[in-house]
C-alpha cells in the first residue's frame, strides 16, 4: 500500500439506514485485501464492526448483505432526481416508522406507552429494539468475537452521567445488549441496562468513536480509515424538509469536526513535549457526502433501492481511496495526526487534501 507496515483502524460512525455506505466501503477494503488491524463503532457503526469482526474474513461479506438485505447483485437505482423518487423514499421511511423493521426494530407507539408487544421491562420508547438482538446473535458469532482479530471497540454514552463508556472485546465481553446500547437513540430506541449503567446512543456524545483509536499509544504507525454517515458540508436548504435534513447532519457532522480538531491540537501538543510521544497517525476522513437524493427521514429508509445506493456509494468512495493510497501521496511519516479529506467534483473523489481544523469559532 505504502511501503510503510502501518496499523490499520477502521472507525465506524452512527446514522441508522445509511450505514449501509459502511457496509460498501468494507467491501470494497475486502476485494482490495486491506484488512483492519482494529475496529471501533458507534450505533450502527458498532453494529456493522460487529459483523465484520465477529465472523471469518470469507463469511463477512454475506453477513453485512444478510443484514442490509443486498444481494450481490444488486444495481443502485440510476432513476433520476424526481418527485417520485422522493415520495418512494419518504413513503420508505414512514413505512419504517409507523411498521417498524422486521428483524430490526418494532413499533410501541401506535397502541400508547402501556403497549409492550415483547414483555420486556425496558425504558418507555418509541419502539422495542429487541428483534435487533436476536438478529444479532443468528448473524454474529459472539464466541469469535471475543477470540480473533481484529478486535472491536463498541461506544456508548451512560444516561445518568453523560460519560462516554466504551467495550473493547479484549477486556470486556460484549454481546447483543451491548450493541443494541451503543444504537439506543432517544426516545426511537430504549436505552439498555449494562451493568450498572444505563446507557444510550454513543451519537448523543461521540459519533464518530475517534477516541479510544487515537488516545493509545502506538508503536507503529496507524491508518485510520473514518467513515462518517452525514455531510459536514451541503447546499443551502430549500424547502422544510432540506432544513430539517440539514440540522439532523449538523447535529452529527460537527462532533467529528470539532473531535478531530481537538485531535489534532492534543497530539501536537503530545508531539512537541515529548519526542517520540508516539507514532505518526495518517486519518482518511470519508463522509456520505452524495446524499442530493435523500430525504429528511433517511435514516427510517431501508428500501432496498436506497441501501443500494448508498452501499454503492460506499464502495465507490473507498476504491477511489485505496487508489490513492497505492499511489503513495498520502503521508504517514509526519509527526502527530494528519488528516485528508476528500475533494470531490460531481460527486466523485477526484483527489484527497491535507486538512487542519481549527477549534476556534470563524470570525463573522
């Protein structure tokens, strides 16, 4: 890749249905033979790792399609913007919201808080993330998890301290609970008893798990591969619908910003006290930035029409950074954390930039 032995961290963000994107840049990593050294994932993020890590190299694929309900061969939609299209997605993500998901989530709220179709005792929500679990242990063999690379790293967030709370398959043993805790978002999912904490989406605190990669120290240096599933950056709104769309990504999008703008400024700071503080640190920044088709309820859109595309997106977006990669412009001997974010021209990476992000406010 490099000509540089690098450890390779796969870092896997929240975002409900899109990350069916996740899913198509692994695919595109498995054709490429690039395997992560180590995984770590917020909500579906963690949901996604787990399939990934919890099953043998020659398994992983099938399982993250079983999941996503992808077939192989599946072509993304080539249909037009049209308002047919969106009222195909939107009509998908009220389906999602009023139905439920089979093998995903179901409905409480249709028949009034007391409505309790699954018997359990958790928290009072929207809907009952049980079926999830169940999924969960027919796709991920949690046995395996626990005693194979690449280990997993699985965020959440405790209700009642806001503390961010991860699992690291090394040190802890983590199960569907676990994973359906680190995809608990509010008030949609109840939050999931572990222990002694009661926990709730890592997206509430943390969406893109930067932490526990970043914070330990390496002895080599490390690639991380960040997947984010909303845009920083998109046309101004035009409509309701665009304004609501657009404030549910920034309310994700800007943790990653400002997280890895700290980052950044915390290992320079590391760097210049301490010589040799620790490896050099190269972060491929990738977001699902194609999202001109989407709707405001996106993340309740599991057609099989909209997981394709974005699957389709995924695979584009990481074939066309591995490409880079093999090329040997990205750096991975400077000191501290590099990042390089992609520029795009009509929705296609054409090139990646180094980027330094500041925590300071923009002056108006």
């Amino acid at each position: 890749m490099t000509g540089v032995a690098v450890r390779v961290a796969l870092l896997l963000s929240g975002g409900n249905a899109l990350g069916a994107y996740q899913a198509g840049a692994y695919e595109a990593m498995h054709e490429a033979g690039l395997a992560p050294d180590l995984v770590a994932g917020a909500s579906i993020g963690a949901i996604n790792g787990a399939l990934i890590c919890g099953n043998p190299p020659d398994r992983r694929l099938s399982r993250l399609r079983t999941f996503w309900r992808v077939d192989e061969d599946d072509l993304p939609s080539t249909t037009a913007l049209s308002f047919s299209d969106d009222w195909r997605r939107t009509a998908a993500a009220l389906t999602s919201a009023l139905a439920g998901q089979p093998g995903r989530f179901s409905p409480r709220h249709l028949f009034g808080a007391a409505w309790n179709p699954l018997g359990n005792l958790e928290p009072a929500s929207l809907y009952d993330s049980a079926p999830l679990g169940a999924t969960l242990k027919r796709l991920v063999d949690f046995d395996l998890l626990h005693t194979a690379a690449p280990p997993l790293t699985v965020a959440a967030v405790d209700l009642e301290t806001g503390e961010d709370v991860v699992f690291d398959t090394r040190t802890h043993h983590v199960g569907p609970d676990h994973l359906r805790a680190s995809s608990a978002l509010l008030p949609a999912f109840p939050p999931v008893q572990i222990g002694e904490r009661l926990l709730g989406d890592a997206g509430l605190s943390a969406n893109l798990p930067l932490d526990s990669v970043l914070g330990a120290h390496a002895e080599r240096p490390t690639l991380c591969l960040a997947l984010d599933l909303l845009p920083l950056r998109a046309p101004r709104p035009a409509s309701l619908g665009e304004t609501l769309s657009r404030a549910q990504d920034l309310q994700f999008a800007t943790q990653s910003r400002r997280a890895i703008a700290a980052w950044q400024a915390i290992l320079d700071a590391r760097t210049n006290a301490i010589q040799n503080a620790s490896a050099p640190i190269c972060l491929l920044h990738l977001a699902y930035d194609d999202q001109v088709r989407e709707v405001s309820g996106k993340a309740f859109d599991f057609s099989q029409a909209s997981v394709a595309a974005r699957w389709q997106s995924g695979l584009e977006d990481m074939r066309s950074a591995i490409e880079w990669l093999d090329r040997g412009v990205l750096r991975f001997d400077a000191p501290g954390l590099t990042v390089y974010q992609p520029i795009r021209s009509a929705a296609r990476i054409v090139s990646f930039e180094g980027v330094r992000l500041s925590l300071t406010p923009r002056s108006g």
